[in-house]
C-alpha cells in the first residue's frame, strides 16, 4: 500500500553544490536554505564535512550549519572519515551520514579503499556519533548497479548494509549513484534488506540519468517506502557517469506526489521559485522540469 505522506529530503547543497565549477558564498547558500525551509523542507543535506582541498565548494560546511540550525529543518551532512564526523559532530549537525559502495570497484575508485576497509573504519565513527548524541545514516551508494562492474547483488549491498547495523545506524539509504535503477531491481534490492534487518528504515536516491528516477519512486511507494533523496532544479551527478542529468528534481517529486494525494508538507509554487533562483545562481539551465512549466493546472498567460 502506497503511503499517505512521505519524508523529502533536500541534497542539492550537497550533491549538487559540489559537482558545480561556480563556487556560491555561504552567504548565498543560506538564503538558498532559508527559502527551502519557508517552501516547507524539513530535511536538507547541507554539505559534507570533507578535505576543503578536495571539494572547495563545500569549504564553509561548518559556517553553514551554524547559520541553518535551529531555522526549523534537520540538518544532516555527508562524513567520509573520523575526521569529518569529528567536524561535523564539533559543528553542531543533526544527523550524520556515511557511506560506502556496494561494488569494490567504485568504492575504490571514490574513496581509494576497498568495501572491508570502509567498513573497519567505520566504527570509531558510531563511536563519536553515540558519545555526541547525533544518529547516524548509511548510505549504500551502487546499491542498484556499477559502470565498472555492471550488476551488483543483493548480497553485496546487505553486507554493507550489516555493517552499517553494527555501528548503531538507525537508517539507510540506497544511492543510485549513476542513474542504472530500473523498477525490478529496486523491487530485489528493498525486498532482500527487508528480509534481512526487518527494523530497519530504508531511504532511496534515485538519479535520473536514463529519464526512470521518478519511475522509480513510483515503485518505491508501492513498496511502501516513506523516505527520498532530490536535489533541487536537479542539480548534481556523478564524474563516473557521462552525461548524466543528476538527481531527480525536488519540484518534479514534489509535483508528482501531489498529484498523487501523498502528503509532503511542501509548497510547489514556493519550491518552484528556489529552484529558479538556483539556477540564477549557477548562471546555467538546470534539467527540472515542473519548474519550466509549472504545475498541471497552471494558467497560459492570456
């Protein structure tokens, strides 16, 4: 039974920020957070507390968290080490994320350490999360498919999914890093971990790399799952993709929730001047398309 309202989670100014060459002040991040929040966004992937170094667009993640919190949305920030979660913890953040491939390959190739390795690396992270308060999410990223391995099997997504059980994760999330999700696969991969931890709260991130990302969530609500990742305007991607498009849109999600009498607590006419003003900021056209043509029953100019 599809759900009656879901959970929508904002990761533009994370995933899509840092795919960006243009670099915005954190001056111009906040007043792109604050209008989420007055559109009704409740959760927002802020940044990530990574080496300034190798992603200066997320530079001021720390900064930024001090001007959103408390203005009335969990923040939560992507971690890829002790350190970052020690920043992130130091900063004040609501919820932490970490993340692994399921295929070796890409893990490799993102993070230059084999799955096992992240895995290990991850426990003195749960350890400062606990001894701070701060929950934690898993983030399975190739959950549905890798460009470099192809099929990825439930079994290697449960693994790491166990060992995100292990360190005190209290959910989940299955990254469609670079758009390979079809309604099948995605179908096996929920049904498995269900199967396997039954307690545990499944998000999806769907990409729309190959035009299904809100297919997919179609099946996702079928599936009964409560939880989705978008990025506003459909900002974001990844370099191991080419060609790809980015996340499915925020406003599309939200337009097609609506329409399907899924409660979200978002205004799409507020939702839809963000992304307009997001793509004023990047100087470019972003590929939503609910916010080139409005919702189903808006009126031509006469």
């Amino acid at each position: 039974m599809r759900p009656r309202s879901v959970q929508v989670t904002e990761v533009g100014m994370r995933d899509g920020f840092q795919m960006e060459s243009r670099i915005l002040p954190t001056e111009r991040k906040e007043a792109i957070g604050l209008a989420l929040i007055a559109a009704g966004v409740r959760h927002i992937e802020v940044s990530s507390f990574v080496s300034p170094a190798a992603v200066p667009q997320l530079a001021d993640a720390a900064a930024l968290v001090g001007r959103l919190k408390g203005k009335g949305a969990e923040l939560s920030a992507l971690v890829p080490n002790v350190n970052g979660a020690r920043r992130g913890v130091a900063a004040g953040i609501d919820r932490l994320t970490v993340f692994a491939s399921a295929s070796e390959t890409h893990n490799q190739k993102n993070v230059r350490r084999s799955v096992a390795e992240s895995l290990a690396g991850m426990g003195e992270i749960g350890r400062i999360a606990a001894d701070a308060g701060v929950p934690i999410d898993g983030s399975v990223a190739t959950a549905f498919g890798c460009p470099f391995e192809g099929e990825v099997s439930a079994d290697a997504v449960l693994r790491v999914v166990e060992g995100y059980a292990a360190m005190g994760a209290d959910r989940i999330g299955l990254g469609d890093t670079t758009g390979m999700a079809t309604p099948r696969v995605v179908e096996g991969v929920v049904t498995a971990i269900r199967a396997r931890f039954p307690g545990l709260s499944i998000g999806l991130h769907f990409h729309n790399t190959r035009g299904i990302g809100l297919v997919n969530v179609m099946t996702g609500l079928d599936l009964g799952v409560t939880r989705y990742d978008a990025s506003i305007g459909g900002l974001g991607g990844c370099p191991f993709a080419v060609g790809a498009t980015g996340n499915i849109s925020t406003e599309d999600l939200v337009y097609l929730l609506d329409e399907l009498g899924v409660e979200t607590g978002i205004d799409l006419p507020r939702l839809i001047g963000v992304a307009h003003d997001v793509q004023a900021a990047f100087a470019r056209e972003l590929p939503g398309q609910v916010m080139k043509a409005g919702p189903r029953l808006a009126r031509a100019p006469e």
